[in-house]
C-alpha cells in the first residue's frame, strides 16, 4: 500500500481538462458519471448552510484527501468566492496540470491544527486506519462536518481489499464509531442517505453501505 501512486489515483488530468474546458463554454455544469452530480449538490449546499451559521466574508474549508476534479465542474452551480478551499493531500506534488488558482493545497500535517469553518470527507475515510487519526484535525470551529461516497459499517469497523484496486485496502468504519467521534465533537447528524450498492468497492464482512452523512453545530 505505501508503494501505490496516490498522485496518479487522486488526479485525471485529461478529465480534469476535459470539464474545465466545457464549464468555459456552458452555463451549466458538466453532467458527471455515477453519483458525482449527487454528491456535489451535497455539498454546495452544504457549503451554504455553513455560510448561514458562520457570518464570515470568507468561509474557511477544510477538503481532507480530496483534488481539483472535485472542484473545476463547481464553477457553474454556485459562486465560490466566499470560500477559502484548502486541500489535505499528504501525497500532493506541484503540478500545473492539476492546480486551481483558488484551491490551497498542502500536505504538512501541522496546518490540520488550523481553525476550519467546514470540513469535508468525500471517500477518503476509508484510507485511514482508525478514526484516531482525526485527532490531527481541529474541529472547535466547525459549524459543518460533511462525509459522502463513503463506505460504512452498519455492524463493527473491519478491514477489506478494494474490488476495483488490487493494491488497495479499506478500512470500513463502523456508523456508531463515527457518531461518537462527531459527538466528542458537538457535532450532530441532521441528514443521512445512501448510494447505490455498487459504490461499495470494499469485500464486505459486515452489512456496509455507501453513505452521505451530514453533521452540524
């Protein structure tokens, strides 16, 4: 697992351009494959209820593992102005290929300590051995903590090889675990749903689903 290219996993660059360059010439947003659309109307909205709850000329962000194709087919659903993206990538590399002006990337684990307005998981929990981890991260300011195409356990947390990567493991948090981290956290659940089947890329041990949580302050 530490020898897989998680630069090259993270980043499609020719579709990376390939949205951008439709996103210049359409008023609407490129209309991605599978739950892509779905899960960014998630989170665009929200984006604006943690603008309703904070009341700052910008909104501070924290994207834990995410990458620019999560951001370029944004740009026609909603102004992003008022949000101050910052990426977590621990395997980032400089690229002009991949970078957006408006997106902060870093991989120096300290900036995790920062103060963040929201913070959003989109299918990156399941790379992190145990929840513990997230003790890294500084939640005191956050209004918004949102997961979505996350594979979860409804029964105990186990670890599964990834159907879809040979050199890939899962580890598939249980629901109740997370809860509680959210809990420890003054965070509650307001919204919850479920993708189809098929996204769960994970052998399952125990009955798992991919899910979208949203959790407020």
């Amino acid at each position: 697992m530490n020898s897989f290219n998680w630069f090259n996993y993270n980043n499609n660059v020719k579709l990376l351009k390939k949205l951008s360059n439709l996103n210049k010439k359409n008023k609407f947003n490129f209309i991605e494959k599978g739950i892509y659309n779905h899960v960014r109307d998630i989170f665009c909205l929200s984006l604006f209820i943690t603008q309703s709850r904070v009341k700052r000329t910008k909104i501070k962000v924290l994207d834990y593992g995410s990458n620019s194709l999560a951001y370029v087919n944004l740009v026609n659903k909603i102004n992003t102005k008022s949000f101050n993206f910052n990426i977590c990538d621990l395997f980032y590399k400089n690229n002009k290929r991949i970078k957006k002006k408006d997106l902060n990337f870093f991989s120096n684990q300290k900036k995790l300590k920062n103060n963040w307005d929201m913070i959003n998981f989109g299918s990156s929990l399941q790379y992190l051995k145990n929840l513990k981890l997230l003790n890294k991260i500084n939640f005191k300011r956050s209004k918004v903590v949102l997961i979505t195409h996350t594979p979860i356990s409804i029964g105990k947390s186990y670890i599964s090889k990834q159907i879809n990567n040979k050199g890939l493991f899962q580890n598939i948090h249980s629901i109740s675990n997370i809860k509680n981290l959210m809990k420890k956290n003054n965070l509650k659940l307001i919204f919850k749903s479920r993708n189809e089947d098929k996204y769960v890329s994970a052998i399952q041990k125990q009955k798992t689903y991919s899910l979208n949580l949203l959790f407020v302050k």
